[in-house]
C-alpha cells in the first residue's frame, strides 16, 4: 500500500429524529458486487531493455469494414 492509502472508517451518528419517513435510522443495507476485474503490472529497471510486444491492432485500413 502506497502513502495515498486510506484505510479510515466512517461512522455515521447524526441525528435522524427530524427526517422525513417512519424510520428514524440510517438503514443497514447489503452491498452487492456488480461488477469485478483484475489487472497485472510487470514492473521492470528503468535501465533495462524493453520487451518485444506484439501489436494487437493491424494497419490502417485493414479490417472487416472495407
């Protein structure tokens, strides 16, 4: 973890007496993931060589929409 990480909590203590609707709390309600991905960064020396990598895009102009 770098130094821009924060690992702080938040806890809500406000009063809700005054809030509109018969329930005068802050509802405890179940978090759903939608949606989850992973990436992978291969870090190398500054001074080092480069790797060959393969192009996934053609020339310009090659393709279905010809």
């Amino acid at each position: 973890m770098g130094p821009a990480y924060d690992d702080g909590e938040w806890t809500f203590t406000g009063d809700t007496s005054d809030v509109s609707g018969a329930i005068k709390a802050i509802p405890d309600i179940p978090t759903t993931v939608m949606a989850e991905s992973e990436a992978t960064l291969e870090v190398i020396d500054a001074d080092a060589m480069l790797p060959e990598v393969a192009s996934a895009v053609g020339p310009v102009g090659a393709g279905a929409l010809e």
